[in-house]
C-alpha cells in the first residue's frame, strides 16, 4: 500500500513545486515591469519639469529670428541625445527575464500575423487586377501584333508599286485578259453547240411561192445571227422581220420559245430576250464546268431546252405536212 501511494504523493507535490515556481517567476517579471514603469514615470515627469523652464528661455529670445535659431539648437540637442540613447540601447544588454521576452515575442508575432491577414485580401485583389491587366495588355498586343502584319503587307505592295508603277497594272491587265479569254471560249463553245442544235433540228428549206416562184433563203440559223449581232452592236436591237424571206413558224418558234420577243407596236420587229438568253449561257456554261450548285438551275436549263425541242418538233411536223 505504501510503494502503490508514493507516486501519487510526488506527483502531487511535483505539480505543488511547479506552481510555486511559476508563481515566483510571474512575482518576479511583475517587479521588473513595475520597476521598468516606475523608471519611465520618472523620466517622464523630468521632462515635465522641464517645459516651462524652456517656456521661460523662449520669453528672453525677442525676435523671432532668435527664436526660430533657439527651436533649432534645442532640437539639435534633442537629435544628438536621442542617438547617444539608441547607442546605449544598443550596447545593454536585455535584462528581461526569458518569460518576459518570451511574452513579448509571441505579441510581436500575432500582432505581425494578423496584419499579413488583414493585407492578404487586399493581395489577392491586387493580384487579380494584374493578371487581368496583363490579360487586356496581351489581348491589346496580340491586335497590334495583326494591324502591324497587316500594315507591313500593305507596305511592301506600296512599295512594290513605287518601284515598279505598271505592276499593278499589269497584274490586273493580265487578270482581264485571262476572263476575257475564258468568256471567248465559252462563248465559242455555245455558239459551236447553238449551230449543230440547229443545223441538226433546223435544217436550210427552200419553199416556193405561188405567184414567182421565189425561194425562202433566210434559214433559222441566219435569223438567230441577224438577232444576236443587232443585240450586241446596236442600241435598238430589233430586226425588221420580211414574210417573204423568212418562214413565218420560226418567228413563232422563236416568241413560244422565250428565245424572243415583239416590238410593243410593230409586230414585224423581234429582237432576243437577253434575260433568257443570258440564263440560259450561265447556266449551260456552269453544267460544262460541273459547277451548278443547285437544283433550280439544272430544272430552269432543262426547261428551256425542252421547250426549244417541243418548239421544233411542233414546227417540223407543221412544215412538213
């Protein structure tokens, strides 16, 4: 029973002698604080005594340039003891005991933590507007990066241009020249299937008349060249139509077919429906290309074509009968 109690008996006193010590050393940095104070109190009141005598010295300065040069000796004074102090302080040695310096320490350093909390918000702000202010400058830098490409491409075509004046030009007489080559061969290209469609569904005739015996020499083909020729050199592109030189059903022919069209108040003036005409090449000339990019094209091609077939075999089967 003995051995069992004794550990409990020395921890107890153990813990007994531990709070006595920290008591002493609390008594102990209490009286050097209090001393500290009581020091400071002193000092203080020193310098208390001390203001109305310089009060008193001030009132013996009767100009104020006198004054004025008293202010600042006394503050010369002032600045030399204040540097003899921090020399001091700096040569003494901290007699605080190490609970005292302990404590002063962990205060320094919360105080310290708690203002790098409070300024980290502010941080981080800052450090938001920059990235999106270096976001808006590299945004800014990319476009002036393109204007200058841009501006250095336009620049070397001026200069290219002052170097050689007629480059321009003749780039772009060459560019004329290529389109206008590729519209005569398009353009021979119709004609060549417009002569053997009518070679082949309009051959030459030769009828004659009753009372002398005079033939019809004017054939589909030749009207078609009279039209097209009068649309391209002459402002008034009508043809004055002759019954006795031209078979009246293709004049017919031609009016059901869209091909042409009647004089408003001549009825023997046609000249060609260029609208039709014009359709009818762009898109016979996209299917040889293989470029019709829709439907409609293809359907309003056929068309015409149909109807100049309907047309022919109609007129055919008329003349011949």
């Amino acid at each position: 029973m003995s051995e069992s109690s004794c550990p409990s008996a020395s921890s107890s006193s153990f813990k007994t002698l531990r709070i006595r010590l920290d008591d002493a050393i609390l008594d102990e940095c209490i009286e050097q604080l209090s001393q500290k104070c009581f020091e400071e109190w002193q000092k203080l009141s020193e310098l208390h005594k001390r203001v109305p005598q310089c009060k008193q010295n001030m009132e013996f300065y009767k100009t104020a340039k006198e004054r004025r040069l008293a202010i600042l000796r006394a503050e010369e004074r002032r600045l030399r003891i204040e540097l003899e102090i921090a020399k001091k302080d700096a040569k003494e040695v901290n007699t605080y005991s190490q609970v005292i310096n302990e404590v002063m320490a962990k205060k320094q350093l919360y105080d310290n933590v708690q203002q790098y909390k409070q300024a980290l918000p502010r941080l981080r702000e800052q450090v938001q507007e920059a990235k999106e202010q270096l976001k808006r400058e590299q945004e800014t830098l990319a476009e002036s990066e393109s204007i200058s490409i841009v501006l250095g491409e336009k620049l070397d075509n001026l200069k290219g241009q002052f170097e050689n004046p007629l480059g321009a030009e003749d780039t772009e007489l060459r560019k004329l020249r290529s389109q206008t080559k590729i519209a005569k061969d398009n353009m021979d290209i119709l004609m060549k299937e417009l002569i053997a469609f009518v070679d082949k569904h309009f051959p030459p005739t030769i009828r004659k008349r009753r009372s002398d015996n005079q033939a019809v020499t004017v054939s589909l083909k030749e009207l078609l060249e009279d039209l097209m020729n009068k649309s391209f050199s002459n402002p008034d592109p009508y043809v004055q139509i002759n019954s006795q030189h031209i078979w009246r059903p293709y004049i017919e022919l031609l009016i059901r077919a869209g091909i042409a069209v009647q004089h408003p108040t001549d009825a023997y003036k046609i000249k060609l429906a260029l609208t039709q005409i014009v359709m009818t090449i762009k898109v016979t000339t996209k299917k040889m290309k293989g470029k019709v990019e829709s439907d409609e094209e293809v359907i309003c091609a056929d068309a015409v074509q149909y109807t100049i077939f309907d047309e022919a075999v109609s007129c055919n089967d008329s003349k011949w009968s």
